[in-house]
DNA sequence: CTTGTCATGTAACACGTTACATGATTTC
DNA sequence: GAAATCATGTAACGTGTTACATGACAAG
C-alpha cells in the first residue's frame, strides 16, 4: 500500500470512478500515469478495498466503474489517522533555473519569468471555471463540512491560492530585472 | 543528463561544494539522497563539467570539493535557454488526506491542521534564520541582480511566501470545522 | 554510552515513466 | 486526413529510496 493507493481510495470515496477518469483527476494532486493507476486498481480489487461493475458503451471502450469498499473506506480512515505527517516532495525544474539565473543576461531572465506567469494565468484560468462547476453541481454550500465535496473545495482552494502566490512572487521579481544591471565581468 | 545534474551544476556555479554539501543545500528546492547525488557527480567529472580537489581534513574525514568549470558553466547555460517548461511535480500526502477530510471527524481534522501548521511555523523560522545569515555574508545588496546570492534569493523568498500562504489557508480553513457539523449518518 | 555530524561510497529494491498495443468516434 | 478523446492494459527501462558499510569526533 503505497501513497498512490490511499490518493485512489479517497478519490473513490467521494464517487466511483473508472481508471481513466482517476488518471485525470490525480493530476490535481498527485501525478500518476495510467499505467500505474490500472495495476494498482486491480490489485486494490483483489484486496478486497475496491469493487467494479463493467460498464458497457457504444461508440466508446467499456469501462470499469470503480467503488470503495466498507473495507476501504476503514482502511483509508486509518491510514489518515495513523500515518505520521511525511515531508513533501516538490520538484520543478523552473527552480533550478532560478538558482542560476545569475548567469543569464537580465533580458533571457526576464523572458523566463514571462513565459511562467503566462502558464500560470491560464491554469488559474481553468481552475476558476472547474471551480464554477463544483459551485453549480452541489447539493448543498461546498463550504459545508458535511458537503462530499468539502476536502475537494479546500483543495481547489489551496490551488488556486498557490498559482495567485507564485503569480504575485513573479510580479514581485520582475522589478529587479533591470536592464541597468548588466553582466559584471568578474562577480567573486 | 537528467534535472538533478542541472541541479547540482547550479548549485556550484555558486561556490564549490562537497557531495555531502550539496545533498543538504539541494534540500530547499530538488530533494535527492547521496546515493544518488554521489555517483552523479562522478559521472559529471567524467563528463568534463565539473572537477574536484581532494581536501584534507584532520577530525573529519576527507572531502571531495568540486567546482563546475567553463564547460559546465555553457551547459548550464544551454539548458536554461533551451529547455521547454516542463510540468512542476508535487507530492504531499497530507493533500491526500484533506481530500477525504469529510470522512474523519471535525475534532480529528482540526487536529491533522493545526499539526501541519506548527510544522509550517517550524519551518518558517528555520527559513528566516537562513536568510538573515545570507544577508550577513553579503558583499552587495542580495536583492542586486549581480549579486551572487541573487538567484537563492529569490528562491529563499518564494519558499518563505509558500510556507506564509499555506498557513493563512490553514487559518482560512480552520473556521470551517465547526463542532457542531457533525458527520451526518447518510451521505448518499 | 548513545546519538548526531561529517563524509563517501555501493547494492538491492521499489517506484514511476515511456513506449508498445488496440480501436471506434468526434473534431479540426 | 490528422489529431484528440475515451478506455484499458503490459513490458522495458530509468529514476530514486532504503539499507549496508565504515569511522573519527563531539555533545548530551
């Protein structure tokens, strides 16, 4: 039972989903790709966490609808409980840039960050409309405890305030990009 | 030639470092263990893009410092320029857990916040100290684009405004927990 | 006297990515 | 007609982690 398991689990406790649609939907916050998502599916089944009903469709593959358990839903509850907190695990090739940026010219600098807020406005983008969505298809507020779509809201929420974050530290950069401060010769 | 190389050319276009060093600093932004960093830097010695000077030390044992050279430098810089945006990985098990925060108690949910955010404190502290003493070492403003402390300047910043908004969302969430929505028998 | 730091390295294993494989339907 | 979407799966490979190995010195 690795991490990716209990990311499934609670994404099927919320509602049964078919691999496919877990695949997308983990990309919010932990990337896998479908050839992890479908072994680990299947053995979930055989440890009797999860269950499948075969879903027949015209004009599209079938697929396998996949439920959580009362066996996986206690298992999950457990592990949120018990696993002591594990440190994150980020990794962005933007930072590593970043570290070196001295060694660009201010201009090739300056075109980097550019290029980073222009995604980062288009994610927020697509975040705010996935949120307009949740907001039109619940049964009650989101920011009710008791909604199956509250730890999703606080998710997107945390989302949405990291890209405004690293937005805001992009505009807060720039200024310091000066086209003044050129290359010194010799910088030791 | 994978992410971590350019992590650790990088980091020694900055000053020259050991293995042991660099498995510390790369901490911060590119975690990575020395069984991974050590054989690495071998393989970039071999490569021509760094070099390392065997030093002494009596107490200690011997340690390898290595130093990027002119070739590094070129590659570095090459892969900044060149390398397409690639997508930033995360992964945070405490993410999973609130994604299925509605399953647990409000008291066990509040608790699982308001450990996460003692951790944050923690860490913001430990970033603060950091950057005070980059700011003592200085030769020049660390906020100057020719500084050689400019580019982890900006990473210092960032991390330190990640870890502030992760609090402010914790406090922002942590109203939400009410004692009194308590989890409902039936939640379809 | 046990734990932590400094310091480097290798071996075994687990995890994760890329590529291979298939195929109907819709959209550009 | 090419590309994207839906949908599942396996094989090969590469990356990354844990564990093994060593050893002096300092601090609690």
């Amino acid at each position: 039972m690795i991490a990716l398991s209990y990311a499934l689990l609670c994404m099927l406790a919320r509602k049964p989903c078919s691999g496919y649609e877990l695949t997308k939907l983990l990309q919010m916050f932990w990337q896998a790709q479908h050839s992890q998502i479908y072994p680990l599916l299947a053995k979930l089944e055989k440890a009797g966490l999860v269950t499948f009903e075969l879903i027949g469709q015209t004009g599209k593959p079938d697929k396998k609808l996949y439920s959580i358990t009362a066996d996986g839903i206690a298992k999950l509850q457990h592990w949120i409980r018990t696993q002591p907190p594990t440190e994150q695990l980020e990794r962005d090739e933007f930072l590593i840039k970043i570290y070196a940026i001295g060694l660009m010219e201010p201009e090739t600098s300056r075109a980097l960050f550019l290029e980073r807020r222009e995604a980062l406005e288009i994610r927020l983008h697509r975040l705010e409309g996935e949120m307009r969505l949740m907001e039109e298809e619940r049964e009650m507020p989101v920011t009710d405890y008791a909604s199956r779509q509250f730890g999703r809201y606080l998710l997107y929420q945390r989302r949405m305030r990291l890209v405004r974050e690293e937005i805001d530290w992009i505009d807060w950069t720039l200024p310091l990009f000066k086209p003044s401060a050129a290359l010194p010769p010799e910088r030791d």
